[in-house]
C-alpha cells in the first residue's frame, strides 16, 4: 500500500514538473491536457486523477516554478557575495531559467487564471521583499548602497519593476527579450542606490558583462 501511494506522489510530481515546463515554452492557455498526457505518455484520463481540472494543474504547476527559483536564489545568498554581486548572479541564473521564451506565460497566466496569477502574485511578493530588503540592507552596511535609502518602499518597487517588465503589452515580446529586460532593469535599480563606492563596483560588472 505504501508502496502505491509513492508511485502516485511520484507521477503526481511527473505531471507537475511536465506542465510546468511546457506551460513555459508554449503558455498556459495554448498547452491542453492532451498536450501533457503525449509528452508524458499517458492517458489524460490519468492525469485528471490527480487534478480534477486544467486550473488546479496550472496552480500546482506555477508554485512548483516559483519554488524552483526561490530555491536557486537562496542558494546564491548563501554564497555570501557583497550584494552587488549577488544580485548579477541572480540575473544571471534568473536569465538561463527564462530561455527567453516567446509564450508570454505572465500575461496567458493573468489574463486566463487570474485568481492564480493574484495568489501566486502575493507569495512571489513576500519571498523577494524580504530577499531584497536583506540584500539591501547589507549593501549599505558594505558602504555599497547609499545609508538614507528607503528600504520598504525600494524592496516594493524593485518587485513592482520586475513584474513590469513582463508585461506583454508595455514590452512586446517582438520587440524586447527577456534577457535584455532584466539586464537593463538590474542596473536601472543599482545605479538608483549605489554609492560611489558601489558604483566602481558596479562598472566592473558591467564591463564585464559586455567582454
């Protein structure tokens, strides 16, 4: 018995981690059930033993993401690096988790399941508040961030920004990559904060972004 209940769990997770990477690819409005159940080699009948409906799997499947990345980030923490460092290393994991997909899964999200996107939306919000507000916090403690820096309302812009700036409708996916987005917004935010001494900093990572 307790052997059939880990297969379940298991499959239960097979379809989760399928979904969510083709709902990535291809958006969560354009890939079906059917889609899923032929990548996996399943029934679909199988996978609506585990999720009564599309939503419930979308849901799933969106937290596991994030989970994912939340994950991968906290690792970077605990690395230790001075904040501006971090924070290039978390574009830097940020863009290759991306693959500067051309689905637009943020606005299929939004627009299709909305109370997902509005749940999902509010946990995305505490776990970066709080990673921004730490990494802010150290960087004025460094001497790399300037000390009068309002850090609640920075922690609530700089997620604000990030969520904007995948936003299909202000920035077209035909016209902007995702990479490119996130590059230019990670040093709209530093050079808004940094102190000369972090800016020396600043410039180094950039130069050697570019070589």
């Amino acid at each position: 018995m307790y052997f059939c209940s880990q297969n379940f769990r298991k499959l239960k997770d097979q379809i989760i981690q399928t979904a969510a990477d083709l709902f990535l690819n291809l958006g969560f409005k354009s890939v079906t059930m059917d889609d899923i159940a032929g990548k996996m080699g399943i029934s679909k009948k199988t996978i609506y033993s585990h999720f009564s409906t599309k939503t419930k799997l979308v849901e799933a499947s969106t937290f596991y993401i994030i989970s994912n990345l939340s994950c991968g980030i906290e690792s970077i923490y605990d690395k230790g690096m001075n904040p501006i460092a971090e924070l290039f290393e978390i574009k830097k994991f940020a863009m290759k988790n991306l693959k500067d997909e051309k689905s637009s899964p943020q606005y299929q999200l939004k627009k299709y399941y909305p109370k997902v996107f509005s749940s999902v939306q509010k946990t995305h919000l505490q776990i970066m508040e709080g990673s921004v507000k730490s990494n802010l916090q150290r960087g004025i403690e460094n001497g790399l961030y300037r000390e009068n820096l309002p850090i609640d309302f920075i922690s609530k812009i700089y997620f604000v920004g990030m969520m904007g700036i995948k936003d299909d409708y202000h920035f077209p996916i035909d016209n902007y990559s995702s990479h490119e987005l996130i590059e230019c917004f990670l040093e709209y935010h530093l050079r808004a904060i940094v102190t000369q001494e972090g800016l020396k900093t600043l410039n180094k990572y950039i130069k050697s972004e570019v070589v």
